[in-house]
C-alpha cells in the first residue's frame, strides 16, 4: 500500500450528483463504499469536505452580505455535509469521529490532533468539519492544515476530472494531462490545484497532493495502493 494515512478532499460540489444543490444520496453511497473499500486495506482515513454546495461565504459576500457571517455560515455547511457523509459511513458498518474547527456539541468535538490520531488508530474514519474555525481560510487551507496536522502520507483531492491538464479537458479537447508536476511548476503554470494559500502550505511541509477522479466507483483504493491514474504534486 502507498499511502497509509491519508487526508482525503471532496468537494461540496461532488455531492450534489446530478442535482443543483443539496445532497445526491447515490453520491454519498459511492464515496463511503470506496472509502470502506480503503479502510478494510487498512488505510487510515480523515476527510475533509467543502460546503459549496449548501453556501459559499464568498458568494454571500458578493451580494452584500458580511465576510465573516458568510464564512461561518460556509462553516456550517461543511458540517451538514460531513454528518450526511458520516451517516452513510456508520450505515455501512463503519465506526467514525466528527471532529470540527468550531466544536458544536452534541453534534462533534474540537479538532485536535490528538483526538484525530487516536481515532484513526483505532480504525475509525475521522471527519473533520467546520474548516479552519477561522473567517478567510477555504476548505483547500484547512484540509491542507489538517493533513499537516496528522502527519497525512498525501492529501488526495477527489475531484471529476481524472488529474491536472494544461487547460480544463472538459472545454478543450486538446488539453493533454500531467501525471507528475513539481510545486514550483503548478505555480509557474497557474494550474489551479489549491488556493495559494493552501498550496504554500503543502509546499512548505512536503506534503504530496494526489488529483484524481473520485466519481469513478474504485478509484479512492486504486490510488491507496499505488496505481498511477492521476497527477502527484510535489
């Protein structure tokens, strides 16, 4: 197995399936099954999830609203998403910890690194909600933190597309893919990976970013165990 302990991204956005908003439960059926499918390798499993589609704090500041209560409210979505996630988890015989930025009881506690550790230890799937607990920080930023946090071998960002191109595939059929990029040549490309501010972050403590096609039923374990079928950042 390549990678035994992982930060897992998804975005808001994959969980709305065919749907223009909300929660596609086929979709969280798919991703818990290949999420049981990592676990019962043995693979340790945190995950972090983005709240786009429920709120998007910068959306709510473009029409007016304040940064900082749109944040929050972004905060929360992420929430909503990550105990959808759990729920669906816990229907498919695994045991989870929700942990978050903002600790709401009775619903998760704080984030902490311990806390963390000690649950993926003992075979649970550790989801951590509410971003960074701080206005200003994306989803991208705090997964990054939190992969950093628990000493993740990699963040692998689960995405539609199946890696990182030299323009978007699914408007330019002649965009060719990356299967290895270095941190400085995502930068100098401006390839949009992560927000700078996450991406500096990896760079800076070495951790590797793994883009792969997460629709695709199997391809969360294809990549735990080291089948090349996405683009690593390095």
């Amino acid at each position: 197995m390549k990678y035994k302990r992982i930060l897992l991204k998804l975005s808001g956005e994959s969980l709305m399936g065919s749907q223009s908003y909300g929660i596609d439960p086929k979709m969280l059926e798919q991703y818990a099954a290949d999420i049981k499918g990592a676990v019962e390798r043995g693979c340790q499993v945190a995950i972090v999830i983005g709240g786009g589609n429920i709120f998007r704090g910068l959306s709510g500041a473009a029409t007016g609203m304040d940064r900082v209560q749109g944040d929050y409210m972004g905060m929360m979505a992420t929430l909503i998403n990550s105990m959808a996630l759990q729920a669906e988890l816990e229907k498919q015989g695994l045991k989870t910890e929700l942990l978050g930025g903002l600790a709401i009881e009775p619903i998760c506690k704080a984030m902490s690194r311990r806390r963390a550790k000690e649950a993926m230890a003992e075979g649970r799937v550790v989801l951590i909600g509410g971003g960074t607990g701080n206005p200003f920080f994306t989803t991208d930023t705090a997964s990054t933190l939190r992969a950093v946090e628990i000493e993740a071998d990699a963040i692998l960002k689960g995405t539609r597309v199946d890696g990182v191109y030299t323009a978007d595939p699914e408007k330019d059929p002649t965009a060719t893919k990356y299967q290895t990029l270095s941190y400085g040549e995502a930068l100098e490309k401006k390839l949009k990976i992560m927000d700078l501010t996450a991406f500096a972050l990896a760079e800076s403590n070495n951790l590797p970013i793994y883009v792969f096609d997460m629709n695709k039923p199997g391809n969360l374990l294809r990549v735990v165990e080291g089948e090349e079928i996405g683009t690593l950042v390095s």
